[in-house]
C-alpha cells in the first residue's frame, strides 16, 4: 500500500507534516475485515493488546470510527492509528482534542495519551454506524482506499487555498487559521462530517475533523471544527 512519507523540518500542525496527500475512498465490503488496513467501522483489527477506551466521566464505551496506517520510513515496522470517538443525542465528541471524548491509539508501541480513559479488559462499544429507516443505529464498515491526489488540485491549494477533497491522510490541511493542537503535533488526516441520511454519521456540525501525531508518530490526538 502507497503510504505518505514523513517530511524533515515540518514544524506544526499547518506544515505538511507528510507526503504526498493521498485521498481516502470508502467502499462498503461484504465481508468484515480482519487484516491491519485502512478502513471505517467493523471491529479493530489490534497490532497489540486491545485497548478500548471509555468515556471519562460516563465509563461509556466510545465508538470506534475506523482505523489508519501510520506515515513510516521504509525500515519502520507497520503502525495503524485507532479512531474512538463518544457520541449522544446527535453528538459527536471531538471538539476538545484532550478531553477524552476523541482518543487516537497507535499499535504497536505507541503511547496511551494521559487523558484518555482505558476500559477494562474485555471492554467492547459500537462501530461506526448510520441511520436505518426508523433511525436506528446500523453498523457498517467500508474499505479505504488511498489514491494520490492529481498535482493540479495540490496547485490549487497552494494557490488559493482551496481543495476539492473531502477525505485526505497526508499533505497540507485545508484550515486557514485555526489548529486543534499546536506544534510539534504535525497534521496527519482530514475526514469530513456527514449528514443523517449518508453511509455513515459523524457529526461534525458539517465541519472537518482532523487527526495529528507526535513528531516520533507513537501518539495521536484528533478534534473537528464547525463549518
């Protein structure tokens, strides 16, 4: 699988922190997915111990959003990055990249953040889901594909700020002033907020959220933005 590459001297979350920027695809698999790829909702495909995390004041199971490969030298053993997220009445958790309501794993190796609320052995919560006819909560699980993102859109970006991709792991993020963390944390992926009636509901008031990394790649953090 083409991965982006870490990139020397990137200093912050507004530097491309890796290359090149790859767009993420979903596609819905009629059987779960059990290896380490990328991919939205199903189970965790652990590199390590499992390590579910609840909310920190409810003890409530987060939701698991999908899972990621971390940017890697070529001699870097294989990393993935874990999306858990909380959610009720409609909203998802993410505003605060340290409040435990978002926490971004990485196995193997990697650091558990100190806000983060770890389950008990065993812990288990939902996938990511959707709206069923009655809106009820249905799980799904969608492949990702990563395809580079043709050099007239990155042109564009450069020039005047703007992108026409929603869904992105690597590359410069699409914000012109606002960060949910600060440096060293480098910007690591982009996914876009739906709506009730999509192939999936992330609630990111039609927002974008984005996932960072320590400059060593063995922590994560991730918040969303209002649009």
């Amino acid at each position: 699988m083409l991965l982006p590459r870490p990139v020397e001297g990137a200093e912050g979350p507004y530097d491309a922190g890796y290359l090149p920027r790859l767009e993420m695809s979903f596609h819905a698999v009629d059987e779960p997915i059990t290896e380490p790829i990328a991919k939205l909702g199903g189970d965790p495909v652990w590199l390590d111990e499992p390590c579910w995390p609840v909310h920190p004041r409810t003890g409530e199971p987060l939701d698991f959003i999908g899972q990621f490969p971390v940017p890697a030298e070529p001699c870097e053993e294989r990393r993935m990055a874990y999306l858990f997220l909380s959610y009720n009445d409609y909203e998802t958790g993410g505003m605060d990249p340290e409040d435990g309501e978002a926490v971004l794993l990485i196995q193997p190796g990697g650091r558990i953040p100190k806000f983060a609320a770890k389950g008990l052995a065993g812990t288990q919560g939902r996938s990511l889901w959707r709206f069923g006819p009655d809106e009820e909560l249905l799980p799904v699980e969608f492949r990702i594909e990563l395809t580079p993102v043709p050099e007239e859109v990155e042109r564009g970006l450069e020039l005047d700020g703007t992108i026409n991709v929603n869904d992105y792991l690597g590359g410069r993020p699409f914000y012109a002033d606002w960060a949910g963390v600060e440096a060293p944390w480098r910007f690591y992926f982009c996914l876009a907020g739906t709506d009730l009636n999509e192939q999936y509901f992330l609630n990111f008031a039609h927002g974008y959220g984005y996932a960072y990394l320590s400059p060593d790649r063995l922590e994560g953090r991730f918040s969303w933005e209002a649009a």
